[in-house]
C-alpha cells in the first residue's frame, strides 16, 4: 500500500540531518558589498543613472536571492 503524503511530509521535514550545502550567507555578504562599492564608484565618477540603476537591480537580485527564488 502506498504510503501517504503526511507521512512524506513529515519525514522530510524531521530527517535531524544537517544540510550539506552551506546556505552562500557569507558569499552573499560579500557579493553585496562589492556591487555596492561598485555601483557608489560609478555614482562618484559621475555615471548617476547608471550606478542608481545599479544598485536598485542588485537589491532586487539579492532580496529574490535571499527568500530563496
């Protein structure tokens, strides 16, 4: 007989096993620093548009990122 879906379910989430895989917090610290220093840089050369839509499109790359889509 085939097990059911709660059980599954259940299973999965109490397996007490750690993830192997690191989460990338770290990693993504440091992605977010360096776009931002890039993106001031290129304000402080003059380039406005270009570092402002920078630094929007990478908070929205890093807050998608983030919560995990």
């Amino acid at each position: 007989m085939a097990e059911d879906d709660f059980g599954l379910w259940e299973r999965e989430l109490d397996s007490g096993t750690p993830d192997d895989e690191a989460s990338g917090g770290r990693g993504m610290v440091v992605v977010a620093g360096l776009t931002a220093t890039g993106c001031t840089a290129m304000i402080a050369l003059g380039e406005v548009p270009l570092g402002t839509a920078g630094l929007v499109l990478s908070s929205i790359i890093l807050l998608l990122w983030r919560i995990g889509m």
